[in-house]
C-alpha cells in the first residue's frame, strides 16, 4: 500500500515536472519572440527618426524658398498636354461663364434674347473645345 501511496506521489511529480518543462520552454519561446520584435521596433523607431529629420530638413528648405510661380508649377511635358490643358481650363471658364449669364436672366438683368444670343456662341466654342479635349485625348492614349 505504501509502495503504491509512493508510485502515486512519484507519477505526480513527474508530471509536474512535466508541465514545468513545457512552461518552461513556452516563457522562453515567448521571450526570444519579445527581444524579436524589441530588436524590431528599435530599428523602426530609428528609421523613424531618421525620416524626422529628413522631413524637418525638406520642410525648412522649403520654408526658405521664395513663392513658386504658379505657372512654372504647370508645366507640361510635351505640346499636346498644353493644349489638352488649356482647352480643358478654357472649357471651365465658358461653364462657368454660361452659369453666370443663366444667374444674370434670373435676376433680370439682361433679357432673354441677349442670354440666348451669348450662351449659343458660348456653347458653341464649348462644344469646339469639348471636341479638341477628346481628339488629345486619344492621341495621348489617355481615353
């Protein structure tokens, strides 16, 4: 019986010390992947400073730049991108300009013969320039 009380007791143990074993090895697995990503995040945080710096360095580069010339900001690569622009912004302005005379017709401020006459040579320098947009277009295979 106390052979049997001491079989008991020695098993136990064993499995005890079983389950140790294998906590062990799962803290120290757990603890390598830690110092891992500590080595990790300390590389990111070092980058991160370096581009830091590399932002402050721009931005006061930046600071110290006179105005930029709107445009020499837009400039464009070859003679169909200038034209495709500046039919694009041309074609803005007669929108806007069609709004405005419908605006004015509303308020009665100019009649409507003189609307109509306006917007159909409006529109119809519009419909030009809307024509001109889609031949560049598909010249400069962007449509």
């Amino acid at each position: 019986d106390q052979s049997q009380q001491s079989q008991a007791e020695l098993e136990t143990l064993r499995r005890t010390e079983q389950e140790l074993q294998e906590g062990k090895s799962r803290l120290e697995d757990i603890l390598a992947r830690i110092q891992k990503e500590r080595i990790d995040l300390d590389k990111n945080i070092t980058i991160l400073q370096e581009k830091e710096k590399e932002l402050q360095t721009a931005v006061e580069r930046l600071g110290e730049q006179e105005g930029v010339d709107v445009d020499e900001a837009v400039v464009t690569t070859a003679p169909l991108y200038s034209q495709l622009m500046n039919a694009f912004a041309e074609e803005a302005t007669l929108e806007d300009a069609i709004y405005y005379m419908g605006e004015a017709l509303r308020k009665e401020v100019i009649d409507l013969d003189t609307f109509l006459k306006q917007v159909r040579t409006l529109a119809r320098r519009q419909f030009t320039l809307r024509a001109l947009m889609q031949k560049c277009r598909q010249k400069a295979q962007l449509a």
